[in-house]
C-alpha cells in the first residue's frame, strides 16, 4: 500500500532538511551576558565572540557565573533541555567563602530549602585541592582572614541562581561557579571565550 505524504508533513520534512542545525558549545567567561544584545550601554554580549547569531542557549548561566554554554537553532533540543523532568545532570566547580565541613556537603546531597523549595539531592564533593582553572578577571574579592574552599556540585535541575542559593543556604557563600559540564557535554580543552562547532551525535 503506497504511503500517502500529506502537503503539511511534506513541508515540515522540507523545512527540516533546509534548516541548517547548528550545535555549539562555548566556555562563558565571566561578565558576561547569556544573550546577544545587552540590556544597557556597556554590558558584554554573546555578540563579541563571533557565535553564529542564528542560535539561542539551551539553559543560561549568570552575568557572574562562568563555563559550558550550549547555543542551538534546534528548538525540540532546547524544549528538551529545559524539561525539568528529562533531569539533565549539570555539573560545577563551586569556590566558597569558609572552609567546608561534612555537615555542610550532607545537608547540599539531601536537598536543602530555598525560598520555600527544597531542592533535588545531589552530588556533592570537596575538593581536597583548588582545580586547575584560570584566574577569573576581575579576580574574586577574598577577604584575607577567611580561607576559601572549592568543591564539585552535580544538579538535576536548574532553577534560577540554584547553586549560590544552595551554599548560601548551608552557610557558605558562593565566591566563584563555573559549568564543567552539561549531560555529556564537557568543557575540558576549551578556553574561555572560545567556541567549538560539534555534530547533533554528541548531543544524543
């Protein structure tokens, strides 16, 4: 029996062939806005790295957080990102004011309450040494009397601000947070203001 292909199917498959999907992963630096145009004189933009400017994050990162941005023209992918039940694991390195205690880590894998929230258990790790990541610029404002601790934080979720509300809720501000990671997608080898093309394979 012949397949009958509707006009409107038909169109959407020819659309889907014209469109050319476009994947990217870019490491933010810091300062720096998760769009392309700034919403007053003098804010940093997307729009300074040469990024294709066809493509829109899938999920955002903070003028003051830094790392793994993806940016996409496939809309299903973004929908599917954002879906809080697809559970898209993100994983950060997070510098704190104060030096971490185990009771502090427990209470960041249990979930903690957040404006009447209380967040997804997590992943939560000390890390023994500072990671090896470049200075942030401006550097962070540490106060000289108080020690500082790094430790790796992997969410399920991400709602707006998440992490730096999370260890402020157990006591320890956020100094610094940058994105390692987002599912499968690592930013191991990429500097930061620099963007790579990568095929939808990498995605799936």
């Amino acid at each position: 029996m012949k397949k009958v292909t509707t006009p409107n199917a038909a169109h959407k498959m020819q659309t889907l062939i014209k469109k050319d999907l476009r994947y990217i992963l870019f490491n933010k630096p810091y300062g720096v806005l998760s769009q392309f145009t700034a919403d007053h004189p003098g804010q940093r933009t997307l729009a300074e790295f040469g990024i294709p400017e066809d493509v829109y994050p899938a999920g955002r990162l903070d003028k003051d957080s830094e790392g793994l941005l993806l940016l996409t023209n496939d809309g299903s992918l973004i929908k599917k990102m954002l879906d809080p039940k697809e559970g898209h694991q993100r994983t950060y390195l997070v510098q704190v004011e104060g030096q971490l205690n185990e009771e502090a880590l427990d209470k960041l894998r249990e979930g903690v309450d957040i404006s009447g929230y209380k967040t997804l258990p997590a992943h939560a790790e000390f890390l023994r040494r500072p990671p090896a990541v470049a200075e942030r610029e401006p550097p962070i404002r540490a106060r000289k009397q108080i020690p500082t601790s790094w430790l790796e934080l992997t969410l399920v979720e991400g709602k707006n601000r998440q992490v730096r509300h999370m260890t402020a809720a157990v006591g320890f501000p956020t100094l610094r947070l940058i994105r390692i990671s987002l599912g499968d997608l690592k930013i191991k080898g990429l500097e930061a203001g620099t963007w790579k093309k990568i095929p939808r394979e990498k995605l799936m």
